[in-house]
C-alpha cells in the first residue's frame, strides 16, 4: 500500500466524525481540473517516490489516535489502484477505526470486494459529468459503463453515502447539469463541489476556467432538491 501523505486531523471529510485522511498516489483519470498533479501524473509520483510514508508509520501514529480518531478517510488519486488496498482497510478496521473511502468509481469490482467485506462505514463518489461526456471529461475510455456500476453497487448496499461533482463553468452548463441529475436521481447526498481557478491544474488551460458566483450555486442546489434527498455546496 502506497501512502503519499496524511492529514493528521479533518472534521469535514467523514461525515460527523473526527478523522484523519490518507492519500494514495495515481489515478488513471485525467481530468483537465485536478488541482493534485503530484497524485495522478506517473513522473510526478516517480519523482517523490522516496517520499511515500511507510505502512508502520502510518499505524505507529494511529495507534497514537486511539480514542482521539473515530476514523480514517482514503483518497487519492485513486484509491482502488493500490492492490494492498482491501488488506489495508482490514487493518484499520481490526484497530477499531472506521473507514470512509472516497473513489471515482472506475474498479467497479473492487469496490464490490470492499462492500461485500464489510469494509466500508461511508463511500463518496465523484460524478465527473453526465454518462455521456464522461470519456471526453476523464480521458478514459469505458468509464462511464464502470461509473454506473459503482454508482448502483454504492446505492444498492446500505453503506451510507455522498455523490458529488465538481463544477466548471465552461463544462457543466444548464444541459449537462441537468443530465447529470438525471444521473444521480434518487440519491440520498449530492453535493456540488465549486472549481476554483488557480495555478497549478493538471491541464494548464482549466487555468483559465472558471466557477460559478454563489447565486448561480444556489438555484442548481435548489433544482438538484427535485432529484436527490438532500443537497449542499460545498466550497
């Protein structure tokens, strides 16, 4: 198992627990957006791969957490690319942590593995775009058809759970939008995640992109409530 780095402490990211949050090096999407390079491109994770935290440091100091942590949130990149992945999980759980996972949904079959284990307490997944632009957005192809597997297997498996997009002003417009809620229909959580402009994207044009004003967030927070249970924004 591959650990990039850690964040020693969150209280947003796992839903009502406190946590920490793990991050695992590569991800086979390629969307222009990403604002963690360092995460998804090979030579970049070449290039720090004398800077991967050691699994025993990463227990050493949960052990130290025990009674101050309720969980542990592991992000990426991708998570489902690192093939100790399901032993992992099964390590932290055998400490008493709970486990949230956040994924792209792209390993529709490990993913299942995790679920059928009993392995995961939350599961966030990233919606990119509608099904149909999801090749385009991700540079990946098939990845909409392992998308909607996910997607159904999260839903279907009584672990609680979160969609969410990140929007691009450019990208996601009032059709795309409306495709994606089509998509995530019947969800319990939706949020949408706003883009910021900044350097350092994976593509450097998305540089130029921008978001959407806190007015125009709100009326597509309004219009997803017709769709899914709950929806917020999130900045």
């Amino acid at each position: 198992m591959q650990i990039a780095a850690i964040q020693k402490l969150t209280l947003l990211d796992f839903p009502g627990k406190t946590a920490c949050t793990v991050f695992t090096p590569g991800c086979n999407f390629r969307c222009g957006y990403c604002h963690n390079p360092e995460l998804v491109l090979p030579e970049k994770i070449a290039a720090a791969k004398k800077d991967l935290i050691p699994e025993s440091a990463f227990f050493n100091f949960l052990a130290k957490r025990k009674g101050l942590l309720d969980g542990v949130c592991v992000t990426g990149g991708e998570p489902t690319l690192q093939k100790g992945l399901l032993i992992f999980l099964k390590k932290i759980r055998r400490r008493g942590f709970l486990v949230k996972l956040d994924t792209n949904g792209s390993h529709p079959e490990i993913l299942e593995k995790l679920l059928h284990a009993r392995l995961l307490d939350f599961v966030a997944l990233d919606v990119k775009a509608s099904p149909e632009n999801y090749e385009k957005l991700t540079r990946l192809k098939g990845a909409a058809g392992e998308i909607k597997i996910s997607k159904n297997l999260i839903q279907q498996s009584g672990v609680p759970y979160e969609f969410r997009t990140t929007l691009v002003h450019e990208i996601h417009d009032k059709k795309e939008f409306g495709k994606i809620l089509e998509f995530v229909r019947g969800a319990e959580k939706f949020f949408l995640q706003n883009f910021e402009s900044k350097h350092g994207c994976l593509d450097p044009k998305f540089e130029k992109f921008h978001g959407f004003t806190k007015k125009e967030l709100a009326k597509m927070c309004d219009e997803a409530k017709k769709f899914v249970r709950e929806c917020g924004v999130r900045s």
